[in-house]
C-alpha cells in the first residue's frame, strides 16, 4: 500500500510543481526538457544492474521507435504545464485520468486485445468520462488570469481547449506506451523501456531548445534548469512507485490503476486548493463526480463491484 500512496503523491506532485512555475518565472519548456534530464538519472539510479544497456539494440525498430516517442513525451508534458498553470490543476489532472478512454478504446477496436467483454455499463463509463472531461474543462469568463510569458499564448476564451488537448496527448501517449512496451520489450525491461524513451525526449527537447536559444534569442536561466531538474525526479518516481505497486498486487492492472486514477484527481484537487486555492465552480465538481463514476463503470469487474 506503501508504493501506491507514494505514486499517487508523486504524480500530484507533478501538477503542482508545474503550476508552480508562473509564480517563479520559470519556463515551462526549458524546465521540461531538463526534467528528462533527471528522469534519466534517475532511472539510472534505481537500476540495479546497468550492464542491461549492453543488451539494447540501438539501431534496431522498438529501440528507434521508442526513442522518437520522446516527441510525443514531450508535446504531452508541454500541454500538462499549460493546463495546470492557464485552467487548473484539477482539470489537469481529471483530462490525464480520464485519457484512459483512448487506449482502452485503441484495445477494443484496433489491436482487439482487450482481456474482458465490454458490457453496456463500461461503454456507459467512456461516454461519462467524455462528459467529466467536458465539464472540467469549462471555466467562468476571468476565473483564471494568465501567468508568466506563456499568457499570451492562449486567449480567455480557448483555455476550454487545453484539457482537451491534455486529454488527447496523454491518451496516445499511453496507447503508444502499451504498444511499444509489449511488443518489443519483456515485462521486466519497464524501466528500461522508460529511460530510452525519456532520451529520446532529451534528445529531441534538447535540439529544440538549441534552435530556440540560436536562433529565436531566448535565453537560459538557471531557475528554469533547477525547475526542470526538481521535476523530473518525481516525474519518473511516480511511474517506478506505479511499477512497484503493480507487483505488490500481482500485477493487476485492473484493479490498480482504477483505484489510481480516482486518487490521484482527490488528492489533487485538495491539494490545488490548499496550497493555491484554487476554486471550482458547480460544473468542474461535477465533472470530478462524473469521473470517479466513469472509472468504476469501466472497471466495475475487475473491482468485484
């Protein structure tokens, strides 16, 4: 129980830190790509047998493959940020939760490897997860002032988008994820699947920046490095406590990541309004509602409801 609660905090944590970001003038981008930085050292530190690496083909398709999903990584990470800072953290949190839809819909209709029969109740649940997605991402008109230099990159009136972006890039992020990870990894490989894709992020986040500090004048701050650096440790503890959870009940994803994913938007949603009082209208407390009923009614089965 001990690694679920930590991967819950964890993953909270990532919000907060992101939204945390504005107050202090760090750039969400720049503090991005050095957060895959510390993923990877990390990663590196929680290994206990490097000499694994030996065994990596870097040239051969899944290792290719993996490394440009750093792309989609980092697109993800960079929509998360955003939500966080411009609607809020619970609307963050509610968009990624509720992005389970995607692969479980990709598993259904596309790689049909689903392991249980859908019932009328669980195509109920995707359905009321669109509607919680929906209902959390609607604000009141002001109710959120932009912070920080990525204000202007979103007027008052499309903020409803960025959840739904969220929403989308997180879904792939986790069909490509599923995809990946079985078909060209074992299932003790995680962590290493994990740190070539969080390299690839380097990679491509790196080039990126490059070009943007050459040619586009912007300039690197140490308080942006040291933002990225604190990020990425708790962006790859939440994965490796979630890892280790799993293992402690038999590797039920089924059962863990329901439960995970309820907690996860509670916690997040307490916290956001402790630490930064962040208040939602009747809508948005709706769609937390909806939520916790959607996740149930998709995995009322494996939960022996």
């Amino acid at each position: 129980m001990l690694y679920f609660l930590l991967a819950v905090l964890f993953t909270v944590a990532l919000y907060l830190i992101m939204r945390a970001y504005p107050r202090y003038k760090v750039d969400s981008f720049h503090a991005i790509v050095f957060n895959y930085y510390a993923c990877v050292l990390t990663g590196l530190l929680l290994t206990p047998d490097l000499s694994v690496f030996r065994e990596v083909q870097w040239d051969s398709q899944g290792t290719l493959l993996t490394l440009a999903l750093g792309t989609m990584f980092v697109t993800a990470f960079m929509l998360i940020g955003l939500t966080a800072q411009k609607v809020s953290v619970t609307a963050t949190s509610l968009a990624g939760n509720m992005s389970l839809v995607i692969p479980v819909l990709f598993g259904l209709f596309v790689f049909r490897n689903n392991n249980k029969e859908f019932t009328a109740l669980n195509y109920a649940g995707l359905l009321i997860a669109l509607v919680a997605l929906a209902f959390g991402a609607i604000q009141h008109s002001g109710q959120k002032k932009g912070e920080g230099q990525e204000s202007a990159l979103i007027s008052e009136n499309m903020l409803w988008l960025l959840p739904v972006l969220t929403f989308l890039a997180a879904g792939t992020n986790n069909t490509l994820i599923n995809y990946l990870s079985v078909k060209f990894y074992l299932p003790g490989q995680t962590t290493v699947f994990m740190i070539i894709a969080c390299t690839g992020a380097i990679i491509i986040g790196t080039l990126i920046l490059l070009y943007k500090i050459t040619f586009g004048k912007e300039k690197l701050l140490l308080r942006s490095v040291v933002g990225g650096l604190i990020l990425g440790v708790p962006n790859f503890l939440s994965l490796y406590f979630l890892l280790l959870a799993l293992a402690s009940f038999g590797n039920s994803a089924a059962f863990v990541f329901p439960i995970y994913n309820i907690l996860t938007m509670l916690v997040s949603s307490v916290a956001a309004w402790t630490i930064y009082r962040e208040r939602l209208n009747l809508l948005n407390k709706w769609g937390l509602v909806l939520a916790v009923l959607a996740i149930i009614l998709i995995s009322y089965q494996e939960l022996s409801l």
